[in-house]
C-alpha cells in the first residue's frame, strides 16, 4: 500500500469541504439549494477531490488489513479507523452531488477518467516507486500526484466530443434527487457538523 499522510489529507478534506460548504451556502432569506445542483467546472473539482479523499480513505483500510495480518499487533489499525471513517464521508459528501442525475455520456468519460488515473498510477508506482511530492505540510506519493490530473483531464477531454457526437447517450442514466440520502448530505447541519467533526480529527493526529 501507499504510505500517505493521513494527517496532510484530513487537513485537505477540511480546507477543500469547507470552501465547498461557503461556495453552496444559502444565506437567511435566500432560496433553498436545488435539488440537482448545476454542472459547472467547479462540480467536476469537488468530484476530482472526493476521488484523492476517497482513494485516501481506501488505502487506510488496505494498511489496517496488511496490520491485521502481518504485525504482531493487529489491533493497531484500530488507530487508522476514525480518519478512515472522516475521509470516507468526506468523498462521498463531495461526490454525491455529481451523481445526482448524471447523462450517460458523463458516466462513460467518468469511466474513462477512472481508468486512465489507475493505468498511470500503475505506471508511475512502477518507474518511481519510493518517489514523494512535498506539498506544504506532507508529502503525497509522486504516482498519485501524477496519475490524478491525468485521469481529471482525459476525462473532461473525452466528455466534449461524446456529449456533441454521441447525442442520444445525454439523456439521464438515473434521477436520485427524491432520495432522502442524498439530500441528507447536501443539508448544511449535516456538513457543519461534519466540517467540525473533520477539524477535531485533523487536529488528533496532525499533533500524533
């Protein structure tokens, strides 16, 4: 597995979850939030983020599996549980919104993006295996560095002729906007207290 920062994410998710919650914040007397939010450029970023949180939160549950079965203390990845848990609800928080009512056309360049991000994970893991990025307060392995906007912009590169040259695949794949789930994590107590629940975490193991 990737030996990640798991403080540098968890302080990611709450910067990056923040800024989203203020950008979509509706002010007293405003109308309420739509229930299927507009596809803009800044969608697709909350989307590219939820991805890095939840490739994050993945890769704590494959370390806690590998303690598990190799440490001679396998009750220590019961450590990695509780940021495991705040960036797993962070991804699907920032993912959510996107898969409201998605075309079937943004489905396959999603698809598309997803695969050309593994295919380079693969490839850099391979030719820089021990190689890091010093972003500010940690370090994210090079391969994810790479491999990530690789897989942003394959996918919205292959999104531009399939909407205008596959026009029967723009209808709606589905309509999840009446699920209760979903609106839950659009309401913003839900994201206030999960911004705050996300700050007391970072602050637990930046300090570990």
């Amino acid at each position: 597995m990737f030996q990640i920062n798991i403080a540098f994410f968890l302080l990611g998710a709450l910067i990056f979850f923040t800024t989203k919650f203020i950008s979509e914040l509706r002010l007293w007397g405003e109308e309420s939030p739509p229930k299927v939010p507009r596809m803009w450029a800044g969608t697709i970023f909350f989307l590219w983020m939820g991805s890095i949180f939840l490739f994050a939160a993945l890769n704590i549950v494959g370390v806690m599996i590998e303690i598990a079965f190799t440490s001679t203390t396998p009750t220590h990845g019961v450590f990695y549980l509780p940021p495991t848990i705040v960036l797993l609800v962070v991804s699907i928080a920032f993912i959510i919104p996107v898969f409201i009512r998605p075309t079937i056309n943004f489905l396959i360049a999603v698809l598309i993006g997803l695969g050309a991000t593994l295919i380079s994970l693969v490839i850099f893991e391979y030719l820089y295996p021990y190689g890091y990025v010093d972003i500010m307060f940690g370090v994210i392995p090079l391969s994810m560095s790479c491999a990530s906007p690789i897989g942003l912009f394959t996918g919205l590169i292959s999104y531009v002729p399939l909407k205008y040259l596959v026009k029967k695949y723009n209808k709606y794949a589905w309509d999840f906007s009446e699920s209760s789930i979903i609106q839950l994590f659009r309401n913003d107590i839900f994201e206030i207290i999960l911004i705050i629940i996300t700050f007391i975490t970072a602050w637990i193991y930046i300090a570990l």
